[in-house]
C-alpha cells in the first residue's frame, strides 16, 4: 500500500533526481531555496508527464550509462575539432556527404532516442528518420569515403554499448 503511495508521489525517481540536480545546475547553487523548488520541479514534472511514458525503464545499468556518457563527452569534443578542420581546409566540392542506413539491434524506445540523439550531438553526423516499425535508422554524415565504416563506427561504439545498458 505504501509502495503504490510512493509510486504516485514519485512515478519516475530517477528522472526527480536529474531535474533537482539540473534545477541546481543551472542555478549554480545549492541553496536550501534551490533544492527545495528543484524537489518541487522534480516531484510535479513527472507527475504530469507519466501518462506519456506507459514503460518505466527498468533494468538500465547505470555504471555503464556513466561510461557511455563519457565516451560520448569525449567522442562530441573530437569531432568538433574534426568537424572545424573540414570546414576550414576541404573545399565543399572535395566533401563526400553520404546517407548511412543503419539497421537496429536495440528494440527499447529509450535506447534508440539515445542512439539517435547521440549521433545528432556528434558533429559531422544526424539523425534524419527512423523507419516506421524502428527497425533502421537514417544518418547523414558530413564527409565520409566509406558509408559502410560509418554504419559499422555508430553500431559498434554506440549501439552495442546501448544495448548493454538498456536491453
């Protein structure tokens, strides 16, 4: 009884947890008065968003997310220095822009929003379509001799430690 209590009071913990710490964030501090309207925050957003999410996430190795998101931190800083040195030294005719159809391992609505939204943070690389049943999804990628090695770069640093982490 108590549980379902909690339940309602806090549908998504994890997510109470993100939006107290970013609510401090972007405030740049940890007063009383900033923890106590984060909690606020944190309690009535997810509240109002639980009808849209019918699947709690269960079972994502959090350890592993940490790793995931460092990777992609340091993949992100990478690429923009790639990205700037494409600009400025290789003629837009020189540039090999191709579309990557990547076909999905992962299944979890959560782990593919990940991956898409990796790619689109990763300068040199978007997220266009996922198709309709969410089994491909389609990536434009700025300059790249290979379409095949970029499919096989997102499937084997991105999407397989996904699939460690969600599935």
């Amino acid at each position: 009884m108590a549980r379902s209590a909690l339940r309602r009071l806090l549908p998504h913990p994890a997510l109470t947890l993100i939006l107290i710490l970013v609510w401090a964030i972007l405030n740049s501090s940890l007063s009383l008065g900033t923890i106590v309207f984060g909690a606020i925050l944190g309690i009535l957003i997810p509240q109002a968003t639980v009808a849209y999410w019918p699947d709690v996430p269960r079972g994502i190795r959090f350890g592993k997310l940490v790793s995931y998101t460092l990777l992609v931190v340091w993949d992100i800083l990478v690429a923009n220095v790639q990205v700037a040195w494409i600009v400025m030294t290789k003629p837009n005719a020189k540039m090999k822009s191709t579309w990557v159809n990547v076909p999905l391992d992962i299944k979890t609505p959560e782990a593919i929003t990940m991956l898409a939204g990796t790619i689109t943070l990763t300068p040199g690389t978007v997220s266009a379509d996922l198709s309709d049943e969410g089994h491909c999804l389609l990536v434009h990628a700025l300059d790249a001799d290979d379409a095949d090695a970029v499919r096989d770069d997102i499937k084997q640093r991105y999407e397989a430690r996904l699939k460690e982490i969600f599935e």
